[in-house]
C-alpha cells in the first residue's frame, strides 16, 4: 500500500464528516474526524471551509462518499439538495485528483477492510474465501452494494457492485405487511423497501402503520419509536419488527442474486438501531428461508458494520484502487 495523505468524506442524507487518511504499510489510519449536520451548510464547499478553515493541508488527493448518483464528474445528493462537481472540488482544494463514489459504494468498500471490533455478529456462519460479499442496509435512504474479488495470487483485488436495490418493490409476507402496503400505496403511490426500513420513509411508513393497527397516529422520532419497542409497546414493537423482516429480506435477495457466500454485512444508523430485531427468528427465516436454495443461505454469516467511520476507511481505500489500477 503507497503511502499518501488523503482528504476523505462521507456526505450523506443526514451527517457530513471529514477526515484526513493517510495510507502505509501499517493500513489505513484517520484522524482530524469532523461530523456535523448537512443542514448546517448551503454547498458541500461551505463545508469543506469549516473543516479546513483558510488553509490546505499537504494533500496527495481527495475522495469522497455521496449520497447519490454519481454521473461522470457530477453527484446530486438525492436527498440534500446539493449539487458537487469534481473541477470545483480540485481548484477548492489544490490537488491532483478527487475521487466520487456513492457513500454506499464507500461502505462497501471498507466491508474487507474492517477490524473485528468494529464488527458485531448477527448470525454465525462459515464464510467462503472465494465468495463475493453482500453489504446493505437502511439508514436515511437503503443502500445495497456487492463486492467482488477478482485476479490470482499478489495481484487479487475487490471490485464493488453498486446499486439502487433500496428502490426496489416491498415484498409483504403476513397478513399486517399487506395492510400496510396497502395503506402506504395510498399514501405514497410505490412502496419501496426504502420507504418502509429507511429514515427517508418513517414518517410515512410510522403514520400508515398506527392506521393500521387502529392507533391514533402520534408524531414521534425515530428514537422515541425505538425506546418505545424496547418496552413492548405493541404499535412501536410491530413497527421495529416490520422494518427488521423488511432489511433482512432484502438482504436475503441481495445475497441469492450474488450467491454471496463470502459473507453479509449490515450498514447504516437505522440498521444498528434495529439490532435487537435482526436476531430474532421471524427476521433471520426472512434471511434464510429461501425454498430449494435454504441449503445455500445456511452458512453465510451476518455481521453488522457499527463503526461511523467505516465509509471513510472504504473511500480511502478507493482512492488507492483508483491509483493502483486507473479504474473503479
């Protein structure tokens, strides 16, 4: 691994955070970590500017992780409003190259990279060496990506899969899914697995899901939803457990289109926040439970990513792998 020193950020729905990387034969280390709400700033460059003040530090390049789709050398964050441009980010910090990548395609680049303590496991399993791997997960919108390990010997190397998989279709298994993608189809016209298990779709998903169950909606945060599980107060319990089958579903179709057997892990704020959910059995048949394919899904571990930092270790590493090999 070269040595270098870059400027890596994670720009998503929600949080900005920026750090400075610096790569070598020890991996890669971050410091100067800096986390503030997007709302705080008009443009991703007022940002920049109150991180890094007046000065540019002695950079060898910058990459960033956006949470949106990158389109040559433009990203629109889909849910930011902010429009970010490769040519203004290199005149705004003097060097040579920037890399963009969704925020999700970050992610799943560290998924590789990772400590164990950064790792919590959901389901042990028995990881193929030569599998390619599965990374996903709800956080404000539902991001999906694989990861794939090609070439022989020295010069093996990952190669990630993006994708738009939080878009596609909510699959409603019981009898109260049903209902309550009935009541969000009337409310929200397609009902995605984004709108149900992300931040992006709570409101909706929480206010259909007391109609639902016959409660008058409440207007609630996220976090007073999921305290109010823990306590088993049924419409918030129901609501958790919903959103819990929701990820694991489809991460269980994420992992058959990849035959992912080197391994699943979940990402993202309300991922983490639905833990206790994930274990439980209705959730992990979701998962595993797939017809004359079971067998497959049988040992593939699960783990959970739970570091804030991880996209900013797997933009670094892109950054590297775009050096090292000219492409992505």
């Amino acid at each position: 691994m070269r040595d270098a020193s870059i400027l890596v950020g994670d720009v998503g729905g929600t949080n900005v955070r920026f750090a400075v990387a610096r790569t070598g034969a020890d991996g890669i280390t971050l410091s100067d970590i800096w986390k503030r709400p997007g709302a705080d700033f008009g443009t991703i460059e007022a940002a920049l500017d109150a991180y890094l003040g007046k000065s540019t530090p002695g950079l060898d390049g910058a990459a960033f992780g956006l949470a949106g789709i990158v389109e040559g050398d433009r990203v629109e964050l889909l849910h930011r409003g902010w429009t970010v441009e490769r040519e203004s980010l290199n005149a705004r910090l003097n060097v040579k190259r920037v890399t963009l990548v969704n925020d999700f395609f970050a992610m799943a680049r560290s998924a590789p990279e990772l400590e164990p303590q950064t790792l919590v496991d959901i389901a042990p399993g028995q990881a193929s060496a030569e599998g390619s791997l599965a990374v996903g997960g709800p956080g404000t919108g539902f991001g999906i990506a694989i990861l794939r390990r090609f070439g022989a010997g020295g010069s093996r190397a990952w190669v990630v899969v993006g994708g738009e998989g939080g878009h596609q279709a909510f699959s409603p298994q019981t009898d109260i899914e049903w209902k309550l993608a009935e009541e969000l189809r009337q409310s929200v016209g397609y009902v995605s697995i984004e709108t149900v298990a992300s931040g992006s779709g709570f409101e909706a998903s929480w206010e259909a899901i007391c109609h639902v169950m016959g409660a008058a909606p409440r207007r609630l945060a996220q976090a007073e939803v999921i305290e109010r599980a823990k306590q088993g107060e049924g419409v918030a319990l129901e609501f958790c457990r919903i959103r819990a089958r929701c990820v694991m579903t489809a991460m269980g179709d994420l992992t058959l289109a990849a035959v992912a057997s080197g391994g699943v892990f979940l990402a993202g704020g309300v991922t983490r926040h639905l833990e206790p959910w994930l274990r439980e059995r209705a959730a992990m048949d979701r998962f595993r439970k797939r017809g004359p394919r079971t067998g497959l899904m049988a040992p593939i571990p699960i783990r959970m990513i739970t570091s804030e930092a991880a996209p900013l270790v797997g933009v670094a590493r892109l950054w590297l792998d775009e050096q090292e090999r000219g492409w992505l």
